[in-house]
C-alpha cells in the first residue's frame, strides 16, 4: 500500500486522511486546491471524486479531471482501501 501512496505523492498529491470510511488527497495547483477523495458507501457503490476546494458562483465545487495515470493509481488505492477495511462489494 505504501507503494501506491509514494507513486501518488509524486504526482503531487499529499494523503490528508485515512480511514474506514475512505482517504482523501489535495494537491495545490497555480490558482486552487484540488482535492481527490475515495469515498466507501454502504451500498457498495464507493467513488472517487476529485473537485476544487472553493465554491464556484453557484455555490458548488468545480470538477477536476483526472489523468489516465491518476485514474489508475486512484483506482489500485480504492481496491487497497476494499481490501484493508473489508468494504463490501
């Protein structure tokens, strides 16, 4: 698991949290803060966003795209976090 965290880390992305309930990362781009989060869910629907961390005009986070590379990283680390804390699903 290590492994995966120092492969994301050196896309720029530090690990703020981690838990049962899922991990977060931010990373700090030119002019905002984006934030990655795996997020479990009792349904066994568990997700990945990753979003700005102000409120746009509207009041809501803007979307931020994610690489191919970040993808997959992202997505080994869900499959880690399902394994370690037994999500469901």
């Amino acid at each position: 698991m290590k492994y995966t965290d120092k492969k994301i880390e050196k896309l720029g992305f530090e690990k703020e949290e981690e838990n049962k309930y899922g991990a977060s990362y931010v990373r700090y781009c030119n002019n905002y803060k984006q934030c990655v989060d795996i997020l479990h869910k009792e349904n066994g629907k568990h997700i990945i966003q990753s979003y700005e961390n102000k409120t746009n005009s509207d009041g809501f986070n803007n979307c931020v795209g994610l690489t191919l590379e970040e993808t997959k990283l992202f997505l080994k680390k869900a499959k880690q976090l399902k394994r370690k804390y037994g999500w469901i699903k």
